[in-house]
C-alpha cells in the first residue's frame, strides 16, 4: 500500500530530514511511526500527502509512483488518504455536521450523499447527539472523534495520524486508539506517528523507530522504548 | 462527477459579506474607473461627431457661389486634383449638401425643417494628402487674406474657402487635452481597482486559510478552492460596472441632454453611443478583476 525506496528529503539544502529510508507497508496494516521529535515523523507523513517532493527516493502509494503524479491530480491522491491531526483541524464556525459535510462537498459528492454518509460515521465515532454542536462545546476527545469521522466519512484506504493523540489526556486517547483499531479492522491501512509509549507498547503493533532521518528499528508487534 | 454550484455560490456569497466594508472600498474603485474609461470612450465619441459634423470628413471646403456653374466645377476640380498636397476633390452638389445636413441632425427634426436646402450652399470638399499645405490650396484658388483674415478668392465661381483645420482646432486641443485628461485617471482608477480587489481576495484568502487547508487535505482541486474567490473578485468589477454604466447614463440625461435644446447645431452622444461601449466596458472589468484575483491567488495562496 506504502513504499519508500532510498527516501531522502533535505530541506534548503541544509537539514537533513530523512535520510535514505526504505519501508514497505502492506494493505490493512497499522504502523507507529515513533522517534523523538525533528527525527523526521511529520516529514514522512508531509511526503507520503504530496506537500513535498523528496529530494531523493521513490515513494509509491496506493500503487502509484508519487512523483509521476501531477499536481492537478494530488487533490485526487488526497481523497484515498485520511488524515488526523494533534490540533484536529476542525472549522470553529461550522457544526459537527457541517464540518464533516464540508469534507465531502469539497470533493463534490452530492447532497443525498452526504445526508446519507455524515450521520452514518458520527454514528461510529459514537457522536451521534452532538451532531448540531459547534466544536468548542465539545471536549477534546470528542473533537477529535469528529476529526477522526471526517478522515475517514470519504472511505479512505489509508488513514494517516500525526500525534493524534497530542492532547489529549490518557484515558481519552484509549477511546481515539479503539475507533483506529475498529477503523483499521475495516481494511483501512493506518499509520500514525507517535511519541505516546503507552499506546504504542498497549497496542503491540508494528512500529519504525526514526533517529535523525534513519530508520533504526523495524519491528513487528513492538514497544516504544528500545528492544533488546 | 458534476460539480456542484450551489455551496460554490454560498461561499462566494459569504466571502463578500464577511469582507463587507473591503469589498465596498474595491466596488467603489471598480465604478470609478470604469465610469472614467466609459467617459473617455463617449467624450472620443462626442468629439468624433462633433469633428464629423463640422467637417464631414473633409479638411479644405471649397464653397461655391450660387448658380453653380458646371464649367467651373470641372475647372476648379482639375486645377485643385492636380495640386500635390491634395489627395482627393468630391464635388458636393446642393441635394447631396442636404441630405448630409438633414441626417447630421436628424434629431432636430425643428432645425431640418427650417432650412431649406436651397439655402446649403454646393461645395468642393477637399481631401489633403497633406494637411497643413493650406496655404497652397488658397493659392491655386487665388485666394489672398485680407486684414482682418477674411479670404477673398479670384477664381470665377467660389464663394469662400474654409480651412476646417483652423476653425476646429482650437476645439480639438480643448477636447484632445480632456480625453488624456480622463484616459489617465482611468489608467489610474483601473490600477486602484485591480489592487483594491487583490487586495479584498488576499484578505480572504487569510481569514479563510484554515478552511483552504482542510479542503487540500481532503482532496479538492484547485479549481474547487480558486473558483469562490474568482467570482468574489468578479462579482465586484462586475457590480462596479454595473453603476458605472447607469452614471454614464445619468450623466448622459441630466448634463447632456439638456445641451441638446440648446446647442442647436452640434450632434450629441445618444443612448445608442452609451449601449454601444457597455460591452466593452464589462468585458474590461471582467478582465480586470479576474486578472487581480488570479494575481492575488499566485501571490498568496501556495498550491
């Protein structure tokens, strides 16, 4: 589903940020990728969306070689990745509803579509009562449930997470954790970067530890902290 | 898939309210300068009718003195024809001198029917090759200026001559200096008005920045992020246009018009005139405006 072959990215010629990393992901697969920070996660995720060129390196997603993509047709390799965020990048103007439409209207699904599909995914983030709430009246959990709802209300095949549960407190991001699992048991791949071992060394799942743009471990059913 | 218009339509909508006083600042400036670019087309059309008019086209009128005499026509053609500087001689007999009077004001039906056309004296009209050899023309005619500038001329059969260069051209200087005059603070208003709806599409641009980030991360096209601001960019050149071009037409009724009843002998711009430029003039703020919301967008909004 995901290859990096060879993947370098420098930065103005200057900050190395990945250096010559090689990862194969399968379909319906759930990868950590941790490492402390500047190690070179969110670059990762920034080159597999297309928002940078590497500077060395293929990348395929989905089958298809990144760089042969022209950028009329990134927004069309955007639709098959979800993606959540630290700060959830929900619009404080819109409802929950409306919030989740926008996503879907964007990509110019029509209306029947969209009164079909968004009630449907809060139903499965569990927010079905929130519908017509404004996002500042939720918790942050919660906020990030419908930020969740809205990555993947597009049936994504990969869903990627950048430190989705940043701020959130423990108990709060088990709850995001359990809706990735049931998301990722639907086939949908996931790979989310990380610094919480709890979550990582609780889930036992693959995990690619960065250090300075290197890939210096690649473990099948992992933990955070160093393996023997 | 069929784009939707309808939530592309609402944002457009919500852009413009949200940047209300902005946007009214950039449809002030669009209406400003279109009125003055739609001013200086109709004072260009005021001044061409005015030199039609009073010259028909014709720079040296050889007026002839009543009866004409054929023999003299064809006399004083071939003398003038075979004069380097003049380009063309057209014999103007009293029918064709009234035909032109009548459809040259034909909206003062009062003045055609009070002027016979006995009275429209027949002409040689004069084309130069070049205009300024007058004097040579007077000279073949046997024409010599007296004190006071008159022209008396020898040769059997004319009446008067008339340089339509020198009558006219103080007129034309006024008018000249009034188009420039005009054509620049369009340039101007046009360069304000460009910036000004640059300016309104960058401001929101900005205060929709978090929502063009999302829309990019979920996959929408370019076009699908563009098109909003476009037409919030166009929509504004368009509703300045659209008051510049009733103005026109205010100014046209309230300070032309009544000219008309005045200035009996001079033809005026009309409706016609005023309906003739507004396709131009939409087309230019349509182009305007397009062209400094794109420029707004390749500045200030990264792909």
């Amino acid at each position: 589903m995901i290859t990096l072959q060879h993947v370098t990215k420098i930065y103005k010629n200057t900050v190395t940020a990945l250096e010559d990393v090689s990862v194969e992901i399968q379909k319906g697969e759930f990868v950590f990728i941790v490492g402390p920070s500047g190690s070179g996660k969110s670059t990762a995720i920034r080159l597999l969306l297309k928002e940078e060129e590497p500077t060395a390196g293929e990348i395929f997603v989905a089958g298809k070689d990144l760089s042969k993509i022209s950028s009329w047709k990134t927004p069309l390799l955007r639709r098959n990745i979800g993606t959540v965020f630290q700060d959830f990048k929900l619009l404080t103007d819109k409802t929950v509803f409306e919030n989740i439409a926008f996503a879907l209207e964007v990509i110019g699904k029509p209306k029947h579509v969209i009164d079909q599909r968004v009630p449907e995914i809060v139903e499965l983030v569990g927010l079905s009562d929130k519908l017509n709430n404004y996002p500042n009246e939720l918790s942050g959990g919660e906020q990030q449930r419908i930020s969740l709802a809205r990555a993947v209300v597009n049936r994504p095949l990969i869903l990627l997470a950048d430190e989705p549960t940043g701020n959130l407190d423990p108990a709060t991001s088990v709850d995001i954790m359990r809706l990735l699992d049931k998301v990722n048991r639907i086939g949908t791949t996931i790979v989310m970067a990380t610094h919480d071992h709890a979550i990582v060394d609780a889930m036992r799942r693959r995990v690619i530890e960065l250090e300075a743009g290197k890939v210096v471990r690649d473990q099948e059913r992992g933990v955070y902290g160093v393996a023997p | 898939m069929p784009p939707r218009l309808e939530p592309l339509f609402r944002e457009t909508v919500v852009g413009l309210k949200r940047n209300g006083s902005i946007a009214v600042a950039a449809i002030s400036t669009a209406f400003i300068s279109v009125f003055l670019v739609g001013g200086a087309l109709l004072i260009n059309r005021q001044a061409n009718l005015l030199i039609d008019a009073l010259t028909g086209n014709v720079e040296v009128s050889v007026f002839l003195s009543d009866p004409v005499n054929t023999d003299n026509v064809t006399h004083l053609t071939s003398l003038l024809t075979t004069l380097p500087s003049v380009a063309d001689v057209h014999y103007e007999d009293k029918a064709e001198a009234c035909a032109r009077f009548q459809k040259q004001f034909a909206q003062e039906p009062a003045l055609v029917e009070n002027t016979p056309c006995s009275a429209l004296p027949a002409s040689l009209r004069v084309k130069m090759r070049d205009p300024n050899q007058f004097r040579q023309v007077a000279a073949a005619l046997g024409c010599t200026q007296d004190a006071s500038g008159n022209l008396s001329c020898g040769q059997p059969g004319v009446e008067r001559v008339r340089d339509n260069r020198t009558t006219l051209n103080a007129m034309f200087s006024v008018i000249r200096f009034f188009r420039i005059v005009v054509g620049v603070l369009a340039v101007i208003a046009l360069i304000a008005s460009a910036l000004l709806i640059a300016n309104t599409i960058r401001v929101g641009l900005f205060a929709r920045r978090r929502e063009i980030g999302i829309m990019r991360l979920v996959g929408a096209t370019n076009w699908r992020i563009r098109v909003p601001f476009l037409a919030e960019g166009v929509i504004q050149g368009l509703l300045g246009a659209g008051i510049a071009i009733l103005f026109l037409f205010i100014v046209k009724v309230t300070l032309v018009d009544p000219e008309r009843t005045i200035v009996k002998f001079v033809p005026f711009i009309r409706n016609g005139d005023i309906v003739a430029i507004v396709p131009w003039l939409i087309v230019l703020s349509v182009l305007v405006s397009l062209g400094a919301s794109l420029f707004a967008m390749r500045r200030f909004l990264e792909v």
